[in-house]
C-alpha cells in the first residue's frame, strides 16, 4: 500500500471507464507519470468482485454524465474497498460532492480530465486517503482507550465495594493479576465487571 503520497513503478493502479478513448488518456497520463502497473476495466458489472481479485493499490473512476445511480455504486464500491480513490466526473452537484466524501472517495474532480493532472490528482488522492486513514485509526484508538479505562473504572468500584478498600488498593489488586497472569489491565478488569455481572 502506498504511504504518505509515495507511489513507485510497482503501484497498481486500476482504472475504471466504459469509454475507451477516456480511459487511454487517464492510461497515457499514468505512464507519462512513470506508473507501468496499470490495468483497465470497462465494465462495471460486479465491479467489487473485480477489484478484490485484482487488489489494486490505488482507483481512478472516471464516469461521464453519471446517473445517482451509478455515482451510488461507485460510492459503494468506494466504502469497501479501503483504497484511495480518484473520481473523475463531468457534471455535478452539491448533494453528490457531499456523498462523494461520505463514501471516501479522496479526490473528487467535476470536469477536469486533462492528460497533464493526472499525476497531480492520483498523488493528492493518495495523500488525503493516508491522512482520513490515519485519523480513523487514531480516533478508534482513542475511543478504544476510553472504553478500557471506562471498564477499569467499573472494576475497581466493584473492589472498593466488595473488599471495603480504597481506589489505590483496587488498581494494585488488578495490577498485580494482570502481573500474575500476563494480561493486560483491560483483560483483568473485564474479567471483574463480568463475574460481577454473574453474580448479580
């Protein structure tokens, strides 16, 4: 997978495009980039199951006067593969920029295949997708961590109330079995909230 916009000649990149001659301009552009892993689908149908066999680095979409339809399998093609995306569209409007975004789509370009952007734009995509792919990570690290302390929290209640003894004791208590038993703090407290909830 590429990383922070750095593609080399090994990057495959598919391009999707039923027109022939569109897709031979996004195709020249690649290579006048120095990309030579290029493959071309110009069908649509099982389009998801294709790409998975493929397993592209990275996918440019060009679609021409798109119907919502189409535009909505693109976008749903978009939120499963966890790739970067650039999407070439020739017309537009507010709502679609807006679902665009929502289905990850990286670059969304409205009117603008030029042979000379090519390279510009699939190296933006790649960029913007490391940066949201990044900050998801982060964020379900955060709500990850919040989650755990929520339970050591709840697990160290539980022994205050049960043993009669302050909040220092109880986190020394689930540290020592997690010592002991070579788990994480989160492990221990979970074990404590659920036997707990056993018990009720």
């Amino acid at each position: 997978m590429p990383v922070q916009g750095q593609m080399t000649n090994a990057t495959r990149i598919a391009i999707v495009d039923e027109s022939p001659v569109r897709s031979a301009i996004l195709e020249e552009g690649l290579r006048d980039a120095g990309y030579t892993q290029i493959i071309v689908i110009g069908e649509t149908s099982g389009l998801l199951a294709r790409l998975q066999a493929i397993d592209p680095d990275m996918i440019v979409i060009d679609l021409e006067n798109p119907s919502r339809d189409s535009l909505e399998q693109m976008f749903h093609v978009s939120r499963l593969v966890s790739r970067p995306v650039a999407m070439f569209v020739d017309q537009s409007d507010s709502p679609m920029i807006a679902a665009a975004i929502e289905a990850g789509v990286s670059t969304y370009i409205v009117d603008g295949l030029k042979q000379s952007r090519v390279k510009h734009i699939v190296e933006t995509a790649i960029v913007r997708f490391n940066a949201f792919t990044k900050l998801k990570q982060e964020l379900a690290e955060a709500k990850s961590k919040l989650e755990e302390r929520k339970v050591l929290d709840r697990a160290k209640g539980i022994l205050m109330r049960v043993k009669n003894i302050s909040e220092d004791e109880a986190f020394r208590l689930i540290r020592r079995a997690a010592m002991n038993e070579n788990r994480t703090l989160a492990q221990v407290a979970q074990s404590i909230v659920t036997a707990a909830e056993l018990l009720r």
